[in-house]
C-alpha cells in the first residue's frame, strides 16, 4: 500500500470545503442544520452559536473563545 | 472527535475555562454569520481555534485531544504573561518567552534557530525543552515547505530519514506527517527496519482504534514485501 492511502486516512478528519451543493433544498440543508446542532455533543459542551454573544462573554468572563468550526450540508 | 474528545467528561470540565462558540456552515441562505468561516481562512472541517475577546485569532489547538486544548490554553496563559512582563521591562524572560512563541506557532523555525543561537549559558531543563521544540518546530517547517510537490515531498522524506537515524525525532502534533513520509521514503528505499519504525508508531498510536484497523493492516504487509518475513 502507498502511505498516501494511510495518510488520507490519518487526517481524514480535515475535509476540504466545497461549493454548496447546486441542487441541495434550502429546507433541508435546514433541517440537516437543525439536526446538526441537536446532537448530543453539542448540549455535552454548552456551545454557544452565537459569535457576537460568545465574544460578550469571553469579555464579561475574562476567558478566551473556543471556536469549533464544522458544518451540516453534508456529513 | 464530536462523538470522541469533544464528548467526554473531560471536555466539559474543559469548557468551564473558555467560552465553547460553534460556528457550523450550512449552506442556507440567509444563515446568521455563514461567513464567518471565511473571515477565519477555514480550509476545512473541522477546524478549531483559540480567539480573544475581541475575536482576533490567537492560534489553534495542538492536537484534537482535550490534552492539547488544555496545553494550548496554558501555553497562551504563560504566552500572555510573559509578554506582559517582558514589556514592562522584566529581564531574562527571552527563552521562556521563545519556547511560548514556538509553541504556540507564533514564531517560524529559521527566526527560532537564530534567536537560540544567541541564548548563551541557558539552563539545562530550559535548553532541553528548547531543543525539543525547535525539532518540532523544524519538522513542521519542512512539511509546510512542501506544498503539493511531490518531489519535494519525497526530498524532506529523506531528511526525516536522516533524521530518524540521528535520533532527532519530534513529539508533536507533526509526528504523524513525520512518521508517514518515513513510510513513503522507507518503502521507495526499501528500508524495511526504518519502515518498522513507522509502523510502530502509528501501531501505537492509532492501533487500538477500530477504524484504523485497514489502514494498519495494509502497513503491516507492506513491511512483511519488505521484510521478506512475517511478523505477529
């Protein structure tokens, strides 16, 4: 096996960004979001969604902002 | 790691010591700061990243490991504090100062080769762990060389290689890069002791993890071609 193979699967993980998906619905890339962020792990860690109330905190608390960015268009 | 790291106990007790933001893209139009990912230079998913109150990017975790959030966090607290002290005009903070720097990527490699070069009579422990990270930080300056040439991918494999045999290997988050164009060079060279090396580390670091299991199994093979032999 070439360790590329190995390699892609290692960081895996990373997944390059792509367009929107020309012909996804509007409601359901919706409803893929909507999923998204009713999984467990999301109430696991109190995420916040909101940038602009994250910041306010972070401010307020003297604390840094952890940022886990992700996406729900596709899996 | 949103079923792994991001859901464990740790991870919560974690939280506690940040603001935890979520930023997920989603294609919809109209979607409350869908840019935002933009604005960060995200290339991929996902992506974390440690940002200040005023959401300037400080830097990105080290590892996907609640481990690696929580050094990364005190790297910036001691970053922070050290920088406040060397500007208030405190003496003799410089290496501390360049092992915060490098850790946390603030500072490339050839800027902290030269910076130690010019530490004269450091002590021992804080030499020992600038010298462990400027190995990792040389690492991850070489494979940021590389970019998408093939050759040059082939030619740092090489200097991993020699590396390797100069006991200089790095413990970082670029071990894995390290350890996979040692694979690449070792099968090209038909190196079958270093590619055991190789394989070892990725054994011990992902060989319990079932959805490695493949990817292990063929490495395994690809040493036993090499190796002329089975191995248990």
């Amino acid at each position: 096996m070439k360790t590329s193979t190995l390699l892609s699967t290692v960081v895996a993980g990373l997944v390059a960004v792509s367009a929107a998906p020309a012909q996804s619905d509007q409601a359901d890339l919706q409803a893929k979001y909507e999923k998204k962020i009713s999984e467990d792990w999301v109430g696991h860690g109190g995420w916040i969604l909101d940038f602009d109330e994250a910041l306010a905190k972070a401010k307020k608390e003297n604390k840094l902002v952890f940022a886990y960015f992700t996406r729900s268009y596709s899996p | 790691m949103e079923s792994g790291s991001l859901s464990t106990p740790d991870f919560a007790k974690f939280t506690d010591k940040v603001v935890p933001y979520l930023h997920v893209t989603t294609h919809v139009e109209g979607h409350p700061g869908e840019e935002l990912s933009k604005t960060y230079g995200i290339r991929g998913f996902p992506t974390l990243k440690f940002l200040d109150a005023e959401g300037q990017e400080l830097t990105e975790p080290n590892g996907r490991d609640v481990a690696s959030f929580q050094a990364t966090q005190t790297n910036l607290a001691a970053y922070a504090d050290l920088k406040r002290r060397v500007d208030a005009g405190e003496k003799g903070l410089g290496p501390k100062l360049l092992l915060a720097e490098i850790g946390l990527g603030k500072v490339k490699f050839p800027e902290a080769q030269a910076r130690f070069a010019k530490m004269k009579k450091l002590k021992p422990a804080v030499k020992a762990d600038l010298e462990v990270a400027l190995l990792n930080s040389e690492v991850t300056h070489l494979l940021d060389s590389i970019g998408r040439d093939e050759e040059k991918s082939k030619e740092v494999g090489a200097k991993f290689a020699a590396m390797v045999a100069e006991k200089r290997i790095p413990t970082g988050d670029s071990a894995i890069m390290f350890w996979s164009l040692i694979l690449n060079h070792a099968e090209t060279t038909t190196d079958a002791k270093l590619y055991k090396k190789a394989l070892d580390f990725f054994v011990g670091k992902f060989g319990d993890e079932k959805r490695y299991e493949g990817a292990i199994k063929r490495l395994k093979e690809t040493y036993e071609k090499l190796q002329g032999e089975k191995i248990g």
